[in-house]
C-alpha cells in the first residue's frame, strides 16, 4: 500500500510566513493600571493572524492582556512536526516576535493542535508565521539610532534577513526615548546575554509619536553572537 512504502518517509510542509488569511478582531477592555502614555489602547482592536493556512484548526490565541497593556507587537515564526494523525507534537521559535510571552502563547496554542488528517506520513515539518499587531490612530514607532550605540566583540545587532532566534532585548522606553526598562526575553549562555543587554542599554533612540507628541512605547532588539577564531 502507498500508505506503507512512504510512512518512514519526510515530508517538509512550507507555509507562507507572510500570509494573515482570517485575521479577526476583538475589542480591547480598559486596565486601570494603564498610565496615562498608553490611554489610547481602549480605542485599539488588538490582531492575531488567525491563522497561518496549515494552523487553521487550531483554538485561536488570546492576545495576552500583558502584552496589550504594553503594546507588545510583532511576528512569531515556528517549526513545528506532526505526527502520523497530524497532530503537532514538537514546536519552537525560529524567530521571535521580540516578546517571549507572545511567542510562548503561539507555542502553547499549536500543541497538539491537529492540523491535518491522517496525512499517511511518519512525520510532518511544517513553517508558520503568526502576525501580532495593534490596530489605532496613526502612529510613528520608537527607533533605534544604532550610530549611538557602542561597539562589542563578542555580540553584533542582527540584520532582518539573519536566521535564528538569536538574543532578544525588550525596551520599555519614555517619552523622551530613554531607557527604562531593558529585560532578556531569549538568553543563549550568561555572558552573550549580558553583553547583549550592555550593548543594547547604550543605545539611544528617537521615541514613538502620534499626533498629541512623544509617548512611551516598547521596542524589541535582536543580538547574534559573534564568530570567534
């Protein structure tokens, strides 16, 4: 049977990482923790791409209402694999969102999730790319000046099209663009992840604004570590 001369076979399942095919929204409620910088979200409608075509069955994720709070943004992308009834039974983060707790609810939301119907295969890989976004009055993101920051040997910013998930640095910044908060949300090993957050505490950036002025934001920074002889 055909079913028996492919069953100890690999299948690897691409799906598009930019696709947002049923995107749905929900209202987001107020939190009277919410400061005064960050009022605007009760007329946001928060996003989750819902879903990426082979996650299509899977219960759809909650936008986590820290994340909201905060205004946590960005894509998620996984390998996942199935098994042979094409439920998924191991995921990881190829590439954060740059918040660990959105990339920890995609990975909560597609295990075990069955995407496919006895696809006649030992093992299924399949790629995703989930899409978190606030929708609200325009606005200009904060920005990272990367002239300002200082140097390092052992650490390097990572550009766009670099893979891997890398060292991940999430900023809460001011209105004046300073630093606040810099806190690891994907470590490697102590000492990259140190000077991952040394590097990234000396940067400046130019602060997000809407059209009231600058307001406080968040902004993910990704580090990959240096190659060394």
């Amino acid at each position: 049977m055909l079913k028996n001369q492919i069953s100890t076979r690999y299948i690897l399942l691409f799906v598009l990482l930019n696709l947002n095919w049923g995107m749905s929204s929900a209202q987001i409620q107020t939190d009277s923790r919410i400061n005064s910088n960050n009022a605007k979200i009760s007329e946001m409608q928060a996003y989750f791409s819902d879903k990426p075509l082979a996650f299509h069955r899977c219960k759809r994720a909650e936008y986590p209402r820290f994340a909201l709070r905060h205004e946590f943004e960005g894509k998620t992308e996984v390998d996942a694999v199935t098994d042979s009834e094409g439920r998924v039974i191991t995921a990881e983060i190829v590439r954060s969102s740059g918040w660990r707790l959105l990339d920890e609810t995609v990975l909560t939301n597609i295990m075990g999730c069955k995407i496919f119907d006895n696809p006649g295969l030992e093992k299924v890989y399949v790629k995703g790319g989930f899409v978190w976004k606030l929708e609200g009055p325009a606005e200009i993101p904060a920005e990272l000046l990367t002239d300002t920051c200082s140097k390092s040997e052992f650490v390097s910013f990572a550009r766009s099209n670099e893979p891997g998930r890398g060292i991940v640095v999430g900023i809460w910044l001011n209105k004046e663009g300073g630093i606040d908060v810099a806190e690891l949300q994907w470590r490697v090993e102590n000492k990259l992840d140190q000077e991952s957050l040394r590097l990234a505490r000396s940067c400046k950036f130019k602060p997000a604004s809407n059209e009231k002025g600058n307001r406080a934001s968040t902004i993910s920074l990704r580090f990959l570590p240096l190659r060394t002889n």
